[in-house]
C-alpha cells in the first residue's frame, strides 16, 4: 500500500511517524552462482539452473543509485521434520518398553 501510495507521489508516514522516502521492490538472488535475477517470475536461476533463488531487497533513491539488501542464505530445512518425528517416535517406544518391561 504504501509503495503504491510513494508511486503516485503522495507522502507516506510510517508507523513510527518517520517519513518514508524509498519504493522498496524485490529481485531474486541465486546463492549458488551469486547471479541477480530481475524477473521476479522465474523459479531456476538463468546462469546455473537451481532452484536457489531467494527474494532479497532493493531501492533506488532520489539520486539513481541502486541500493541491494542482500541477505546471507536461509538453511532449507528440507526433511527435517520427519527426522525430528523419527526421533520423538523413538524416544516414545523406549519409554514404553521401559515401563512394561521394567525388570527390577
């Protein structure tokens, strides 16, 4: 809302009450090639052809110049929840062999 509201040239204050002076957008960036990709609709990266692609900031201010928010790259916890529930199933089934199968 308050990108669109900067585009028409309408002051925007923000939640603290600072004004807001830069239209921030989105690029892509690829975190196995470090190649920036501009088209915001692209799944692989055009240079190596990953997937790797994560959303990272920029703006332009008044004078033109180009300012990148890059970001360090985000772990893919891919497959890590079926690990952690392999384990919590383990640890349950332990629990209960030792509660039926006490041997004192």
């Amino acid at each position: 809302m308050q990108n669109v509201a900067l585009k028409m040239g309408l002051p925007v204050l923000g939640i603290d009450g600072k004004i807001i002076r830069r239209i921030k957008n989105y690029i892509f960036k690829c975190y196995s090639c470090s190649k920036f990709v501009f088209d915001t609709s692209r799944m692989f990266c055009d240079e190596c052809g990953y997937n790797t692609l994560m959303k990272i900031g920029y703006s332009i201010d008044f004078e033109g110049k180009v300012k990148v928010f890059d970001k360090e790259a985000e772990a893919r916890l891919r497959g890590k929840q079926v690990i952690s529930l392999i384990n919590f199933f383990l640890h349950f089934v332990i629990e209960i062999f030792i509660l039926f199968f006490n041997l004192d």
